[in-house]
C-alpha cells in the first residue's frame, strides 16, 4: 500500500513566510508545498508551522490513508462505461 498526497499551505500568507510539515509517520518536510508518500493505512495527525517574522502559526489536521476497492476486474472493458 503506498498513498502519495500532495499538501499546499493557505494562499494569501505574507512574502517570507516559512512553512514546516510533520506527516503524523515521522517524516517531515518544508516550503509551502509538499508531497509525501505513506506506506501503511491509518489516521495520521498532518502538522503545519507557518514562520513569519517573529510569528508563528501551527495548525494539525487528521488524514485518514484508507485502502479503496479495486473493482475494476468486474468490468469487461476494464473500466466503467458511466459515471
């Protein structure tokens, strides 16, 4: 199971801001996007630092990496023909 996720920082951020990430899996990242790929299924805990000056603002939001069924083996064409 490998579940790649594409995070972005709030637009409107003053210039200069700095933005850390911690991914809940000990992984960590910085800039005002990062990707980052998760190896096991579960809920993590995404934590967002933004330093702007002397200010700094954290924000965690809980992901939940979930495995999808995989049902394409019940179409002949090997795809849904509607949506």
């Amino acid at each position: 199971q490998y579940t790649r996720v594409t995070f972005a920082a709030p637009v409107g951020m003053p210039p200069g801001t700095t933005f850390a990430w911690e991914f809940g899996d000990g992984q960590k990242a910085t800039g005002d996007k990062a990707d980052h790929v998760y190896l096991t299924l579960g809920t993590f805990d995404v934590k967002l630092s933004a330093t702007s000056g002397t200010t700094k603002l954290t924000a965690t939001y809980p992901l939940r990496v979930f495995e999808i069924e995989h049902v394409t083996d019940s179409f002949k064409e090997g795809r849904p023909r509607d949506y």
